[in-house]
C-alpha cells in the first residue's frame, strides 16, 4: 500500500501505450517516480518488494517510487497495457515526515492493485494523461497535473466504495448520470428498462440493491434536491420555471412532492432559508 497526497503538484516524466507481440518481463528496477500501469489486454504477474500481483484486464497496478519491482514470467504474448510516470510529491518522498507534517485529508492510502472494470473515468483519465503527455500545448503541465490529481479522486472513491458497500453497479451508475444530466425529463422505470434491455423489476431490483431504494425514488429524490438549490439560488424565479427545469408537470405536482419531502412547501422553504441567512451547500 502507497500514501498518496491529494491535490499536490505534479510531473509526469512519461507515459505511453505499450503492446507485447510475443510476451515480455516487466523490467527489474528502482525508479524514482510512481509507475501506474493500467492492463487493457491480456495478463500479467508482477512483483514489488517480494509480493506478488496479478493483473488481468482492466487492472491499475500502482507500484511506488523507490521500491524494487520486477517480473519473472513473460505476459502472454500480443498483451496491451498503458502507462505513465510521475514524480512523487514532497510528502511522499517520506511517508513517515509526510503523515507529520500534512493535513490528513490530503492523504490516502492507496492500494496498489485496483480492479477498476466497473469504474471507467480511471481508464478514461489515464487515457487523457497519456494524450496530453504527448500534446503540444502551452497548458501541457497544468492539464497533466490536474488529470492526474482527478484520477486519484476515481481511486479514492472507488476504494471508499469497495470499503463501504462493495462493488457498484455500472448500469445504476450510468443510469443515475442519465438522470443528473436530463433533470428536465421524468424517466419512467419501463422506458428506461427498455433503453437498457432489462425489465422494470430487475432495474428496480439493482437501484434497491446499489442505492436502496428503487428507481422512481432514486429519481424524485434527485429532481427534489435540485429543486431545493434552485430555490435557494433563484431565489425571485417563479416556481413555474422550477417545475419545467426539472420535469414536473406543473408547479402544482412539484408544490405536492416538495412538501411530501422536504415537510414544507416551496414558498415557506424559501422564506425559511432567507430568514435563516445561512449559505448551504
């Protein structure tokens, strides 16, 4: 397990695809920069420091600055996997000086072997990382830190929700974005079942499994909630324009679930809020 710091400043020193037409051993060295490895195609068995790790597809391998790393058998031949360098940050140059001397929500331990199939903004970052490795543009350095910096936010998160309610659901999660990206839209849970070939029951199955509760009040929890900001941050829009916004029928219907939810309606919610003086975010 490596500490990483987040939001720190970073160099990627490179980074590139890789394609192994008749197999290969991972090179048997000390670097001085964090080597991240994502597997697109086939396997592989590689060792830092006397573990052992296995990577299949859509694997990270994540092997830290200053630690030996090796392989002993060849990845089967036509492999495919993407990598890239960066230098460590000053806190991770020591993680003993860097767990003294920073703040401890800049810092996470990071496990080195992640299987990232059910999350793919990690592939879709390393992927940007690499491209922008090999841009021409003046912003070159500061697109790679802060790609680099929202990957570790993907890894982050995804070892949070290994920790906390094990592995997410790609089809809830793809859904749910549909629904954050369309809120001026009420899905119904059969129209949705059918854009994603499965039946209403079994979406309302995996919402209760993944979100625990189903996939209407998934969604009128979401609309309700965007709702609450826009009165907040509108505060003078007539609550007409909040019903169109986030698919309400009129802003009778929306009045009746706001109140349902929040145990208030709309306009005392705002009078509330006022009067409270109280940002919210």
């Amino acid at each position: 397990m490596l500490l990483m710091e987040k939001m720190a400043h970073r160099q990627i020193t490179g980074a590139n695809y890789i394609t192994s037409i008749n197999g290969m051993v991972h090179p048997d060295r000390v670097l001085s920069e964090h080597d991240f490895l994502y597997m697109l195609e086939g396997d592989w068995e590689i060792m830092e420091d006397g573990s052992v790790y296995e990577m299949h597809r859509d694997d990270l391998l994540i092997l830290g600055a200053g630690r030996h790393h090796y392989g002993e058998k060849l990845c089967n031949p036509g492999n495919r996997h993407m990598y890239f360098h960066v230098l460590p940050s000053p806190a991770e140059k020591s993680e003993k000086n860097g767990m003294e001397k920073m703040e401890p929500s800049t810092l996470f331990p990071c496990h080195t072997l992640l299987h990232c199939r059910h999350n793919p903004h990690i592939r879709m970052y390393f992927e940007e990382i690499i491209s922008a490795f090999w841009s021409d543009s003046p912003e070159k350095l500061c697109r790679l830190s802060l790609l680099f910096n929202l990957l570790l936010c993907e890894i982050a998160e995804l070892q949070a929700a290994a920790g906390d309610k094990g592995p997410s659901d790609p089809l809830v999660e793809e859904i749910c974005r549909q629904i954050q990206s369309n809120p001026q839209r009420f899905y119904t849970a059969g129209e949705m079942a059918e854009a994603h070939f499965i039946c209403a029951r079994t979406l309302n199955n995996r919402f209760q499994k993944a979100c625990l509760k189903t996939f209407y009040a998934y969604q009128m929890e979401t609309k309700l909630e965007m709702v609450r900001y826009f009165l907040i941050h509108q505060p003078d829009a007539p609550l007409h324009e909040a019903a169109v916004n986030f698919g309400f029928y009129d802003e009778f219907h929306l009045s009746k679930a706001f109140k349902k939810h929040f145990k208030m309606s709309p306009s005392r919610y705002r009078k509330y809020h006022a009067s409270c003086n109280v940002q919210t975010y």
